[in-house]
C-alpha cells in the first residue's frame, strides 16, 4: 500500500484473547497491525488456529462472548471499538459486507432468496423501494452475480439452490447495498472446484465492476494469489508476512516459503510430499521467541530467545532473499 | 487385484424443488480395475457418486447390480478373514473415532477380535502399530478430542492398518487436515503403499494430490466413469472435455490473474 | 457445572438426605399416635406441628421423603430399561421391527395413562412395590422415542460404520458403541421421569391408592390434611411445599443438563 493511499481499514495493535477456563485464555491474535487501503485487495492466508478468522471477524466486532478485544480497529473512519447500535449496524452491510464459508448454513432456510435480499435491502437503505421496485433490484443483482435464471431463484428457498448458486446468492445479498469492503471468509473452500473456479471469476470482475475493497480469508495459497497481489500470512496469531507475493519467489519468511513450497505441483513430475515437521504452538502458551522456530530450517539460538518484529514485511531475522514485485 | 463391473446403485430421495419421491441413481453401471499394490485415485466433484462406489466397495452398502471380485473371487464379508481384506479412511477424522472411548481401546478393539490378542503382546503391537503412523506410545491413554487432526487420522490409519487389509479405501482422508498436517499423512499413505505394496483407492476433489499420490486416475461425473488411466496419461492428455475442464479449474493449475 | 444444576442438585440433594437420615431426626416414632395431642400447630415439641391423630408430622414428612425417593427413582429405572430396549432395538434395526415397535408405542399412548394407572392399582392392589412398577411400566413410551432417535442418528455416524468394518456384532455395536453415545438426553429425561413419578405417586397416595396408611407418603398426609385446611394449614403446607421442591429440583436439573447437553450454538 502506497504512503498517498488512504487505509479504509486500519488495525493497530489488535490482541484478541479466548477466555477458555478461570484463569486460562487462549491468545488467539497478538498484536497485530493491518492496514487496507480504498480498492486494495489482500489475501489473508494461515492455516487452522492462526488466527486469520478471528482477525475477520473481529474487524465486524462479531466476536464470540468469551472473547476480550484490545487495540483499535477503524473502519472507513469509524472506529469499529467504540461503535454500538445504529453505527455498528450502519457498517456491518453497508460499509463492509462479509460473505461466508457455507452458503447453505449462512441464507434462512425458510425464506426465499426475494424475501432474504429485500431484508438485506431494507435494513440499510432509505427511502425503502417498494415491491416491484425491489423485484427489479433484486433481478439485477442476481443477474451480475452470474444467474441467469433469476426469477425462478428469486422464489426458490435456499435448499432448492445448488452450494454454488447458494455463493452467487450470498454475494447478491452482500453486495446489495454498495459495500465499500466485502471480507470473504473461505468463500471457496465448499465448493466443488469447477464451481470454485467460477466464483473466482466473479470475484474478480464484481471486485472490478464495484471497485471493492477486498479482504479475503483463505488458507488456499493458490487461490489467494489468483484473486490477490498482496498476501498476509499469519502463523500463531500473528502477522508473520505482508508484501506482493505471487509465489515461492517472493515469500521471505520460512513459513509463508515452506507454505508455497508443500503444494503439490500440478505441472513437475516430481512424486514426494514435503511436510512441514512438527506442529502449531498452543495459544494458551504463546512462545517468548519466534513462534515458527521449532519447526523452521533457518532457526537459530537467537530465534528462540528474541520475539522478532515486521522488518520489510516479514517476521524474521533470517528471512530468504526475495525477487520482489512492486 | 480388484476388478469392479457394473457397478449401479441408486438411492430414494425427495427431490427438494418438487417434494417429489424419486430415484437418484448415485452409481450408474461403473467398471474399473485395481491392480495389486498401486494407488488410484477416485476423482470428481460432489454428486459424482465416488463416496458411494467406496462405500458398496467395502460393505457398507449393497450394490443394486454389479460385481466386485477380489483377487478374482466375488467379494463378500462372511468370514472374519474376509473382514479384513477391506479398510476405509474417512474424511471426516472427528467422527470417525468413537467419542467415549480411549486410543488404547479403539486400537484395541480390532486387535481383540481379529487376532485375539491380549495382555502383554495386545499392547506391544499397538505400540508398534502406532510407530508405523508416525505416533507415539502416549496417545493410548487420551480421547479423540484430546488429539489434533492429524494425529486422529494417523489413529483412524492405524485401526485400519490393524487389520492388514489388502485394499485401503480413503475418502478424502486429508480435505479436512491443515496444509501442513495433509502432507505428512500423504506421505504416510504413499509409504504404505511403497513398503507394505497395499493397494489404495483414493477418493478426492482435489486434482493437485493426485498428481504426487497416485498411479492411476479415474474421473467420475454423475455416476459414471468419464475417463481413466495412468495418472501421466491422462493429466498431460486428457481425452475427455470434462476431464479438460478440471484440471483447468484447478487453483494454480494456471498463472493466476491475481489482479 | 452451570447454575441450575448446581441449585437443583444441592435441593435434590438435601431432600435425599433428609430421606436418607430419617431415623436419626425424629424422636417420634411416626406412627406413634396420641391422640391428647391432635392437630397441635407448629411449635417447640413437634416442629412441623402434628397430625388429626396426634403423630408429629415432622417425622411422618421425613419418612414420607423416603417413600418420594425409592418410587421416583426405582419408576424411572423401570421405564428407562424398558424404553432402551425398545428404543434401541428399534432405531438399530430399522424396518418391521421398527415398524412394530412404533405401533406398539402408539397403542400404548391411545391410553390414557391415569385410566391405566387407577385400573391397575385397582385390580394389584396398592402398595409401593406395586405402585413403582405400575408408574414404571406406564411411563416408557417417551423415553423409547428419545433413544430410538438419539440410536437412529448416532447409527450414521463414521465411527458406527468403522465398527461395521472391523466386523462387530450388532450387540457390541450397540452396547459399546452406539449407547454411550445417546447417554446425555437419557439423563436428562430421567431426571424429568423422577419428578414426575414423585407427582404421580403423591397424587395416588392422596387418592388412597398409593401408598396406604400408617406408612406416611407427602400424599397421604394431604388426604387426611385436605380436611383441615381452614384450622390446621401446617397439614397442607408442608406436604405441599416438599412435593413442590422435589418435583422443582429435579426439573431444574433436568434443564440444566439439557442445556449442558445440547450441541452449542455459535454466537
């Protein structure tokens, strides 16, 4: 992100903990900085339990119960910590919009897909269209959503779609009231994967067409880099990369490299599985050094002892030589 | 090693648009063969009927019509050896493993019954079988929900390899496992096969597994076999425009526009 | 632990011990009548008062508590055996037996159960043994229903269908498989079973068909009490009170473990 570009969302300092017991919480986002700017899309990329989720959904305050926020988090101006109510519900579907996992468990099975956008409509924009009015909308939106069927999916219940229309309908929805931001949690990994192949395609040209702000959740390297030319890895509920990272070329820190380098390569005729040894640290425990260390082939004693910081986008202090892309 | 002809099954359904009762043919008249000691791999999307072809392959349902034959004998469960032949992976390692019981006794369960082990030697073969997936001695005494992914499904190997099948049947084995964890139980799949020669069928979704993990590929649309062959062959040729079609669709399969 | 099991168990749990304790909080025999002594209100010598007969009615509700405890407890355990045989028996194997059992379910339910219960005391005549087995053997269709859901989902799940393949029995299945799994909403219900076999009994007692005197149940000393109300309301208000927490304790219970039970939903 350039110094002239305005971030339209901007996280600093975000701890998020889960209190799990009496005197137990799990630190599930340690200190983390993010900033997005107007139009800019970035792919959030981890795997389970490094706190990518719960970053999305804190940036909605959608956080669960037990969960204790702190830092700031702002979006389009308003800060998200402080905003209650009205505001709260101003920004979550107006400003930014999120579409989610599965489909199918995210639409009202017992409402039509008419009757869930007029919801959606209503609920942020005034004055409110009347019925045709909102027929028409409703048509439009499903149609740039790719379903040429819309007035038979218009009536249908959610059950009576197939997992990728169910996609294209929460997008319809979502994008009903011109968000600025749309924060894709996984939006992909249910489907089968011509299916997910064609929600890419749309994501890119709705990402065009409405020049979104897009902030995508996945732990699918390939497809984050498809839709996005910045990537931020998280590893252990911290950000551990930020940069313009297309590929095994450009990823400086161990881990985001080790990511690229296990996906099983479609195109060389190369037969053996790399594995990344060892597994996560518990967030109950957060290591007082670099939480990859045990598991890093370029870790040394100072790894171990020394909590490294962001330095030219990456989380190490021996971070691999990169060919950039600015 | 197992030659599968014909197979069909269907399944009653309501249809969800009408509320209408029908017939879903899940399986429609589908022929392959396994030869000893290789991978296959079972590919196609959701709705393709693979789960239920693995599924009449081991017994847990009955084919409409069809004939499985193993090593050349029609392939029935009537005996406690016969049992054995045949393993399966699930996908989904959280429920495969009953809840209320221990590693130990989950381990144990086959061990006792097939082989009638006990005391002393029921419990070096379980720490031996435990090796062999990568595991140690000290998972015997948790719950399944005391266990990481990763170490249920090398649990969930463990039980089947318990057995000393001849088939392993894995449905999706590692589509619910970390990137880094589904490498680990791919290789130890891929082991299997290379130092103990079990045959393995693999059922996935996902092309860029089956490229490094097996030796043949079947491809399935709707029921019936699209197209098939060695993995080399039919990855760098695909005959079929379906085939085409998802190996295109593949992530990474081309240069993203990553815009 | 949440709140309500906690507060339902310790009320349960104070009644039982009273129960449990009985002879060494009374110094009256409860059967004990003195007849120079009727209808004393609540005071220093019997601190619930005493009965039409001259009986301390303190000791005649703790004894009386027994009799709550053993019906309540031994009824649900009759019908709970009855209702995982048929449940399970039912769900596991699908079909006409499945078929068969429903029906039989459904016969069972056309009755009213009250008719049943009072034509059965009728010709058994009333005693508490008969009175447990009767409530027991009246009361299963519920939980059949609960167990034959509870056997039919978990029958679908991996680790069932891992069972099939090792190439275990459908007994073993079952028994080690299938219902430890369906133990949770089988607590809950048994818990609801006991306060609702604690209410039939005392109403059959206070019909004169339970529990018959001299032997004291909650519901007899209403029988006799239901008289007296105007002039000795301590005959009425203690009964009433102790079937009112027992039957409250348990349910409390009985919704905190079925919250406790039920898959949580995510915020």
């Amino acid at each position: 992100m350039g110094p002239n570009q305005a971030a339209i969302i901007s996280v600093k300092g975000l701890s998020v903990d889960y209190i799990t017991g009496p005197v137990e919480k799990l630190h599930a986002l340690r200190n983390v900085n993010l900033e997005i700017a107007a139009g800019e899309s970035a792919a959030i990329v981890g795997e389970s339990g490094c706190g990518k989720t719960t970053l999305a959904y804190s940036l909605l305050k959608l956080g669960p119960k037990n969960s204790v926020l702190s830092g700031d988090i702002v979006i389009d101006g308003i800060s998200i910590g402080a905003a209650k109510g009205e505001q709260l519900r101003g920004v979550r579907g107006k400003t930014a919009a999120m579409i989610f996992q599965d489909p199918g468990e995210s639409l009202n099975p017992v409402f039509t897909v008419f009757q869930q956008i007029k919801e959606a409509v209503n609920a942020h924009m005034s004055p409110v269209p009347d019925d045709g009015a909102m027929r028409l909308l409703a048509r439009g939106m499903l149609k740039d959503a790719g379903l040429d069927d819309a007035g038979r999916v218009l009536n249908a219940y959610p059950h009576q779609l197939s997992g990728g229309q169910q996609q294209r309908v929460m997008m319809a929805i979502a994008l009903s009231c011109a968000p600025k931001i749309l924060i894709a949690d996984e939006p992909t990994t249910a489907l089968d994967v011509t299916v997910q192949a064609q929600i890419i395609k749309l994501l890119l040209s709705l990402k065009k067409e409405h020049n979104l702000t897009l902030a995508l959740i996945t732990h699918d390297l390939n497809v984050a880099v498809m839709l996005c030319k910045r990537v931020v890895v998280m590893y252990a509920g911290e950000i551990v990369e930020d940069g313009m990272i297309s590929g095994i070329a450009q990823a400086a820190h161990p881990y985001t490299h080790a990511l690229f380098d296990i996906i099983p390569d479609m195109r060389s005729g190369r037969r053996e599985f790399r594995a990344i040894p060892g597994s996560v640290p518990d967030l109950r425990y957060p290591p007082a050094g670099c939480g990859f260390e045990p598991r890093c082939p370029r870790a040394r004693e100072k790894c171990k002892r020394i909590h490294p910081e962001m330095e030219a986008g990456a989380r190490c202090f021996f971070p691999y030589e990169t060919r950039r892309i600015e | 090693m197992v030659c599968i002809t014909g197979l069909k099954k269907s399944f009653i359904a309501q249809s969800p648009s009408h509320g209408r009762i029908k017939a879903v043919m899940a399986v429609d008249g589908v022929s392959f063969e396994i030869p000893g000691g290789r991978i296959a791999a079972l590919v196609g999307e959701s709705g393709s009927g693979k789960t239920t072809i693995a599924r009449c392959i081991c017994g847990l349902e009955t084919p409409d019509s069809g004939e499985i034959l193993y090593n050349g004998a029609p392939l029935v469960f009537d005996t406690k050896d016969k049992r054995r032949m045949v393993q399966y992976i699930f996908q989904d390692t959280f429920s495969s493993l009953n809840p209320r019981m221990k590693t130990g006794e989950i381990l144990g369960e086959p061990l006792i019954f097939h082989f009638n082990l006990r005391g002393g030697a029921l419990e070096e073969e379980k720490i031996l079988l435990l090796g062999s997936v990568g595991l140690s001695g000290a998972v015997l005494d948790k719950y399944p929900h005391e266990l990481s992914g990763g170490q249920r499904q090398r649990v969930v190997i463990a039980r089947a390899l318990s057995m000393r099948p001849g088939l392993l049947l894995a449905d999706e084995p590692v589509s619910s496992l970390d990137v880094s964890v589904q490498a680990q139980v791919l290789s130890l799949l891929k082991e299997l096969n290379e130092a103990r020669g079990l045959s393995i069928l693999f059922i996935t979704h996902d092309l860029r597994v089956v490229k490094s993990l097996a030796h043949d590929v079947i491809v399935l649309k709707e029921g019936k076999i699209v197209e098939k062959g060695k993995v080399e062959d039919v990855f760098l040729r695909p005959g079929q425009d379906y085939t085409k079609l998802l190996l295109s669709c593949v992530p990474g399969a081309a240069p993203g526009p990553g815009a | 632990m949440n709140k309500m099991v906690l507060i339902g168990a310790i009320m349960a749990g104070l009644l039982v011990f009273t129960a449990v304790i009985a002879p060494a909080l009374t110094k009256y025999d409860y059967r004990a009548q003195n007849l120079s002594e009727r209808l004393l209100p609540p005071g220093a010598r019997h601190i619930m008062g005493t009965d039409e007969l001259g009986r301390d009615l303190f000791s005649r509700m703790v004894y009386g508590a027994r009799v709550s405890m053993i019906v309540g407890v031994i009824a649900v355990l009759i019908s709970t055996i009855i209702g995982l045989l048929i449940g399970s028996i039912a769900g596991y194997f699908g079909g006409i037996i499945d078929s068969t059992a429903m029906r039989l379910v459904d016969v069972m339910l056309t009755i009213p159960t009250l008719f049943l219960i009072l034509m059965m005391v009728v010709f058994l005549g009333p005693s508490i043994i008969n009175i447990m087995i009767i409530i027991g053997l009246t009361s299963w269709t519920d939980i059949a229903r609960i167990i034959r859901a509870e056997v039919m989902s978990v029958k679908k799940t991996a680790y069932v269908d891992a069972a099939r393949l090792i190439g275990l029995g459908r007994a073993r299945i079952i028994i080690r498989h299938i219902l430890p799994n369906i133990m949770g909403p089988v607590f809950v219900y048994m818990t609801f079973g006991i306060s609702g076999a604690i209410l039939t009994e005392s109403g059959l007692s206070f019909l004169g068909l339970g529990v018959q005197p001299p032997y004291p149940s909650w519901g007899n000393i209403l029988t006799a009490g239901k008289d007296y109300i105007s002039t000795a309301w301590w005959l009425v208000l203690f009964p009433g009170i102790a079937i009112f927490m027992a039957v409250f304790s348990c349910n409390i219970m009985g919704e905190g473990l079925r919250d406790r039970f039920n898959p949580r939903i995510k915020d």
